[in-house]
C-alpha cells in the first residue's frame, strides 16, 4: 500500500484552564505519511439531523510514536477527527493498521 495520505495523531493532556484542569487534545509528534482505505460508510437521520460517519484504515509505519498510540488518541486526516478502534501488526513490526471512525456532518 502507497503512503501517500498525511496524518496528525492527537493526545490528551490535562491543562489549567483558570477553572479547573481539564482534558485537551494537542498534537503529538509530527504529521507521518499513511495509506488509507475506506472501509464503510453510513448516514443517519437522528432528530431531523442527518449525519454521515466513515470508517477507515490507515496504514503507518511502525515506529516508537506509532507503536505508542493507543485508542485514547485521536488520528486528523484532512481537517477530520477520527477516534481510534483498533491498531494491528502488520508483518514483523514493519507497519501497524490502524482503523478508525469519523462522523463527518453535511452542509
């Protein structure tokens, strides 16, 4: 598979919001190359709101950040959030799987 798709991992981390700490998302390491492959899509018509979701894989190399995500992080590909369901080896530690969903709104 081609990695030929730019993503950013996203991690949470408590921060003082002058309140109180809270749970914020921040980028974690640098935007990596992946392939990625839409495996199922769907829409929904909930309370007069139709809302689409996507599901894909997304193929990255194995490496110490990559081997290090976890389903608390979050994977933006394309100015989409998608949270994490799964991470699998592919070969011998030559590249992981990652699937993962997005709920992508219409106009």
């Amino acid at each position: 598979m081609k990695l030929d798709s730019r993503i950013q991992f996203r991690r949470a981390a408590k921060v003082d919001d002058g309140f109180a700490k809270v749970e914020r998302f921040a980028d974690h390491g640098p935007e990596l190359w992946a392939g990625k492959v839409d495996v199922s899509d769907g829409e929904r018509l909930r309370a007069d709101e139709l809302s689409a979701s996507i599901t894909s894989r997304f193929v990255v190399p194995s490496m110490a950040l990559t081997r290090g995500i976890t389903p608390k992080d979050q994977l933006v590909y394309n100015g989409a959030t998608y949270a994490i369901y799964g991470i699998k080896e592919l070969g011998k530690r030559w590249r992981l799987e990652i699937t993962a969903g997005a709920r992508i709104d219409g106009p």
